[in-house]
C-alpha cells in the first residue's frame, strides 16, 4: 500500500511541475461545459425524452473525461497524443450536442469553434486547420446535409469562420512558442554565463593570489640570497681549511651542500616570480628536442632508462622563446626520470594534433614510471606543491612548465596511471607566417587592443602574434580561462563574427 501511495505522489509531484496553463485551460472549459450542461437542463423547456437524451450524452461526456484525466495522470509525458485522442470524443460530443438539438438549426455548432481555437492555439495553425476541416465535415453530418434549413451562403459563413479562427490563432500560437524556445534559449545561456563567469573571477582571484606570491617570494629571495651566498662562501672556505677526516669538515660539507639546495630553491622561485622577457622566433621543435636530450643521455643510460625519440619530420615552426621552451623540456625530463629510479623508458614524440579549429604542434613526454594519483592530477600546477619526497624539488618546476606554456599562449596536459606512468603533452599554437598579412581578430572587431598603453594596462593576450587564432588564446576556446578574460566579458566566440568569418565561412 505504501509503495502505491509513493507511487502517486510521485505521478502528482510530475503533473504538478510539468503542467502549463494550457493544461489547466482545457481542465477548467471542460468543467464549465459540464456545469453549463447541466444548467441547460435544469432551466431549459426540454421534454422529458429530449432531457433523458442529453442526459445520456452528458454521462459520455463525463466518463470519456474521466478516463482522459486518468490517462493523463499516468502518461503525462504524451499528453500532447492524449489531446489528440480527446479531441476526438470532443468532437462526437459536439456532434451529438448538434444533430440531436435541432442540426443546422443548432446553436451548438458553436462548440466546433471552441475546439478549433483551442487547438489551433496549442498544436499550430497546421494542427488548427485541420481540426476546421474535421469540424466542417462533422457538422455537415450532425445536419443530415439538409440544406433546405440552412442557405448554403449562411452555411459557408459559419464554416468560413472556422478557417478564420484556425489560421491567425495558429500564428500566433507559433509566435509565441518560438519566443518561449527563444527566452528559455536566452536564460539558459545567461546561466550558462554567470556560471562560466562565476569560475572566470575564481580563477582571476587565484591568479591574483599567485601574482601577488609571486612579488613577496621574488622580495624574500632576494633578501635571502646575499646572505646565503655569504654563508656558502665561508662554508667553503671552512672545508678547504679544517683537518681532513674531523666532524668540523663534515659540518662544514654538510652545510655548503644545503647551501646549494638553498640556491637552486631561490633560482626556481626567482624564475617563477619574475616577468621574463621572451623573445619569440620560429624554431623546429624537433631541433629543440633534440638539443634538450643531449644532456640527459647519459643519466639516463647509467639509470637503466631508454630514450626513445619518435620525431615526425616535416612539423611546421613555431613561435618560441627557445631557452624558455628548453627549460620547460628538462624540467620534464628530470621528472620523468626521477619516476623511474628502477629504470624504463622514456619516450619523446612530436606530432601535430588539432584542437578547437586550430592546429597544434605537440611535444609529448612519456614515462614507464610509478605514475601519479589522480587525486593528485589537479594540484600538479600549484606553486610548492610535489608529489615527491621532501628535500627532492622544489615544487616550482612544473609550475614554471604552465608559466611558460601561459607565454606562448599554448597549454600543458597530463594524463596518468599509477604503476604504468605518466604522459606530458606540451601544446604550441601553430600559426603560419603568411597569417600576418590577413586581417587579426583587433582590427576586425575594431576593438583597439593595439593601440593599448605599456604601462599598468594589459593587452589583449592575442596580441600582436595571435589575432587569427583569437578564440583558442584568449577566448571561448582557451584553455586557460582566466588569460581569455577580454573575450569572456563579450561572451561566446561562436557568435563573434570573426570566428564565423575565419572558422566557418573561411572568407577573411
């Protein structure tokens, strides 16, 4: 029993949040003819057939009203074929109401007017005229085709009306649903836009964060380096000057080696905190993958670890900052190599993929090592943060990789299983020298980013270098939302005529 009742509930709450005014429009007329029925009936002059007659028909009219509402309660999702049904016991209801009231003669023919209406409101004016032509058809029936009580001119009239309602009716009702489609079209997409928003202020609020860690760490480090390398000098002094084999040469050792972890710490931060210069060229990233492996060699073959290097000749050049790109690269190789302390192998490819309507060059950096916790996949890029044992790294290293992917306007992915290894992929925006002669994404929406100051005032990150690629480095499609901020406060670069233009039409 409680699981019936738990059933119905359910089946209410569902009418309930689905229903629309329609719904409740086509319940009210229906008790309204009902009451208006039996109203008739009561105050009319009838005769005592003629009252046990409509009687009757008003008793079809409840139990097919009845079963309708029952079908609609249990199948609400296909009430629009449950009103199809329905309109054809309403129409043998007004049928009935006419032929045994008189025919032509009836004024219950109005009834044909009402469902005309109705319909043609809620199903469209295709829907409506056929429910004229229905009711036309139908009313010839209810008046036997005698003619001789009703002028066929008077006749047409009558019918005429029916198309008359049907037609502007259905319009409208058309109109009003595209506009409904139309505004709830609108409203999902403002949802979607303060939530995209919502997640864009977080990540300017993060990025301020680390901008902000970024000034106060470059401060203290450069206060903390004087010192140090104050401290380390006379360490090494200490340990050319004390007695060999002493505790004092092994303290004096003891702290120039903590000395020089010190150092490469402060160089990561300094590295990671200031604004660096890049100067971009475009360079053959299979030349740069080759040079960065040269020194890993032989590290890696007393390690156990096999490089394997799949390069695919004939990859366009790239816009890079080569030194930078070559920091990323070992960075990532010294972590790879760090995951494989009982050796494997470490494979780097180069390939072409495309993303987001443009083509990227890859570098991908592959390792048979313990992998990483997917846990732990989200929080790879926060400054200080490693997945290493304390006192190996300084958590900055794949912090600089993002950094240095943010300044070619490319990203860093990285893909994972634990006790099979990891996948880096570095990805460079391919964008062909002859690209600068077409018209930038700036001078088309006449946005005036190129004329923007030096000063405190930021650029559009497109600029100068990427105005055909827009959308993928600082719009809809980038993947670091919170560098696209110019083409977030614009919205969805889908319907930015520039991307139509360059992406869809491909006339620009």
């Amino acid at each position: 029993m409680r699981k019936i009742l738990g059933t119905l509930r359910d089946k209410w709450t569902l009418v309930k949040r689905e229903s629309e005014i329609a719904d409740v429009g086509f319940l009210i007329l229906r008790v309204i003819v009902l009451g208006g029925g039996y109203g008739w009936l009561a105050y009319s002059e009838l005769s005592e057939e003629n009252i046990r007659v409509f009687s009757s028909i008003l008793k079809y009219f409840i139990t097919y009203c009845v079963s309708i509402y029952l079908l609609l309660f249990f199948k609400f999702e296909k009430k629009r074929a449950i009103y199809v049904l329905s309109l054809a016991f309403d129409l043998s209801f007004v049928y009935l109401l006419t032929k045994y009231s008189g025919g032509f003669n009836s004024n219950f023919f109005i009834g044909f007017y009402l469902l005309t209406a109705l319909h043609s409101f809620y199903y469209g004016y295709l829907f409506g005229l056929a429910v004229a032509v229905i009711s036309t058809v139908t009313y010839m029936f209810s008046g036997n085709f005698d003619f001789a009580t009703l002028h066929w001119t008077d006749f047409s009239l009558r019918v005429s009306f029916l198309f008359l309602i049907a037609l502007p009716l259905g319009l409208l009702s058309e109109k009003l649903r595209r506009d409904k489609e139309e505004i709830e079209s609108l409203n999902r997409e403002l949802l979607e836009s303060i939530d995209e928003l919502r997640k864009l202020q977080h990540k300017l609020i993060q990025a301020e964060k680390l901008s902000a860690l970024g000034r106060l760490t470059a401060d203290i480090a450069h206060e903390i380096r004087n010192p140090l390398t104050a401290i380390g000098g006379f360490a090494r002094r200490l340990e050319k000057r004390v007695q060999e084999g002493t505790k004092e040469e092994e303290y004096a050792k003891l702290i120039a080696s903590e000395v020089e972890r010190l150092e490469r710490i402060l160089r990561d931060v300094l590295s990671f905190s200031r604004e660096a210069k890049y100067h971009l060229n475009y360079e053959d990233i299979n030349d740069v993958a080759e040079e960065s492996l040269k020194a890993y060699i032989e590290l890696c073959r007393e390690q156990g670890i096999d490089i394997k290097m799949e390069l695919t000749p004939g990859l366009p050049k790239i816009l890079m900052d080569k030194d930078q790109v070559i920091q990323a690269i070992n960075n990532l190789v010294i972590n790879a190599i760090d995951a494989m302390p009982q050796g494997g192998t470490l494979t780097v490819k180069t390939r072409m993929e495309e993303r987001n309507y443009i083509n990227y060059v890859v570098f991908d950096i592959i390792d048979t090592g313990t992998g990483i916790p997917e846990e732990k996949l989200e929080r790879l890029f926060e400054p200080f943060y490693s997945t290493k044992h304390v006192g190996h790294g300084t958590g900055l290293g794949l912090s600089i990789c993002k950094k240095i992917m943010d300044e070619h306007r490319g990203f860093i992915k990285v893909s994972s299983t634990v006790g099979k290894g990891s996948v880096f992929s570095l990805y460079f925006p391919y964008v062909p020298a002859g690209e600068a002669f077409k018209t930038q994404c700036w001078e088309h929406n006449k946005c005036g980013v190129d004329k923007a100051g030096d000063g405190e005032e930021k650029t559009c990150p497109a600029y100068p270098n990427y105005g055909r690629i827009c959308w993928a480095v600082a719009g809809t499609f980038c993947e670091g939302k919170a560098r696209g901020m110019f083409a977030q406060k614009i919205g969805d670069c889908r319907k930015c005529e520039f991307f139509i233009r360059v992406v869809e039409k491909k006339d620009l």
